[in-house]
C-alpha cells in the first residue's frame, strides 16, 4: 500500500466494454491518498445509451470509490462529455463525491494546477490552425464559444457528439497534430488563468511536460493506456502506469524531456 497526497484518474468509462476494471481496481488497491480527482468521462453515458454493458467489477470499482469518500479521501468529480448528463448536477455531493465544474489543486510544493476534463479543447483545437494564423483571437473566448454551443445543442436535443475534431482523429497525422493543439490550448489556459499547470484528459494520450512555462498533465485513460498521475506527499508529480500483469510502473520522470507516451489512436470518440 502506497500513501500519497493526490491521485487523478480521466477516462474510465465505466459501463463501456473498453474500460479495462481490473488494472484499475489494482491500481486504487495499491494507492490510497488524501484527495481523489475523478476528472471525467468516469462513468460511459454514451455507451451505455446504446447498450446496457455494467458488470460487477464496475460496481466494485464505483463501491471503492464511495467507501474512500466516506473515510478518509477527498472525492472530487469533474464530469467530462461521456458523462455531461452529470454536469446537472454540479455544485452538489453525492455520497460525499463533490461534483464540480473544474477545481484548483495546490499540490504540497505549492503549485496551483487547473483540473478539467478537456472537451472544451477540443473545437479550440480543430481552429488552432487559423487561429495562430490570426494571431490575436482569445482560446477563453472560443472555449466559452464552444460551451454555449453545446449548450444550445442539447437544447434543442440535437442527440450525439457534434465535432470536427472526430473528423481530424479520423487521419493520422493530423490525429498527431491534433493530440499537439490540445496539448497547446490546454496549457494557453492555464498560463492565462495564472496556474502553474494544467490536469486534463480526454485525449487518452498520458503525458507530463512542461509547455510555455506552465505544466501539463494528463492523466490517459483506463482503456488502452491504463494510467494515473499521482502526488507524492513532498509535491512530486509522477505519471503511474498499471501493467496487464497487474505491477505498477512509474511511466515517465516529471521534466521536460519526459514525452511518455505519444500514442495516437485513430478515429474513435473520445
Ligand atoms: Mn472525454
């Protein structure tokens, strides 16, 4: 068993056939820590609209976490697209789980990291390209953009996940620009929100280095790549990987030469 300050998790899926339940019960069997960050796409609405997929290690997952609640860990949940629904709710606690928009982590080293789930990158980033070219265009403003349309989406009940951006992943090279423009918007706010860095996910590309001065992590995803990034109780960040034979790994040192893990996937929704 391994105390640390902090642990992040993206990207479960629980409720998806992909979701991978047993290299993540080792993982939180083996960790315990004083905050747990859930930083979405947690539980698989989309999937499990077309199909009904829960069997009981994703129960035995989601019992660990209320019973780390109930004790003695912060439980903190950021919803992500594949659990929107839960973005209803946000400000409210469920079984001592805290559901929030986006949260502030100040690690033990006294660094302040921005913890979202990351959609709102995504449409941000299928304009990078012309907006570096236009130079002066405001992310925060496109990222608000972006939070209005899916607003006004879901109003009007237009069903499913409108992006260009699923469009790009579709080929992969521009998947790998495309994984490199997240990466970029995602560390734009947080220079411009006054952070030291940036905890995301969505892009299922675990990684931890440092882009214009601030640094950005993200935690991967428990489908293919079966990662957490964790904080050691002296402020050390450092990027765990569970392995198929259940051992647990550091995946990559916390500097900048540290590009753990450019895997691309092609096409796929994240
Ligand atoms: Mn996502």
């Amino acid at each position: 068993m391994k105390r640390v300050r902090a642990i992040f998790l993206s990207d479960i899926h629980l409720g998806s056939r992909a979701c991978q339940p047993d290299r993540l019960l080792a993982f939180l069997k083996e960790y315990e820590s004083e905050y747990l960050y859930l930083i979405g796409d947690i539980i698989d609405l989309w999937a499990m609209s077309r199909s009904v997929y829960w069997p009981p290690a994703h129960n035995t997952i989601v019992q660990k976490v209320l019973r780390k609640a109930r004790h003695h860990t912060q439980v903190i949940f950021v919803p992500g697209n594949h659990d929107e629904a839960l973005r209803e709710y946000l400000g409210m606690s469920f079984g001592a789980v805290d559901i929030v928009a986006e949260h502030v982590h100040v690690t033990a080293a006294g660094k302040r990291l921005l913890l979202v789930h990351g959609d709102e990158y995504d449409q941000v980033t299928t304009c990078h390209r012309w907006l570096s070219m236009l130079g002066d265009v405001s992310y925060t403003a496109l990222v608000h953009l972006n939070r209005a349309l899916s607003w006004l989406r879901r109003k009007l009940g237009v069903s499913g996940h409108w992006s260009l951006a699923d469009y790009a992943k579709r080929n992969v090279l521009k998947a790998v620009a495309y994984v490199g423009d997240f990466e970029s918007a995602a560390a734009h706010t947080a220079v411009q929100r006054g952070m030291d860095g940036i905890v995301c996910g969505h892009i299922h590309t675990p990684v931890m280095k440092h882009i214009n001065g601030v640094i950005y992590y993200n935690c991967g995803d428990w489908v293919d790549n079966c990662t957490a990034i964790v904080e050691h109780m002296d402020g050390r960040m450092e990027l765990v990987r569970s392995t198929p034979e259940l051992r647990l790994v550091d995946a990559a040192a916390p500097d900048e030469t540290a590009v753990a893990h450019p895997r691309v996937a092609e096409g796929g929704r994240r």
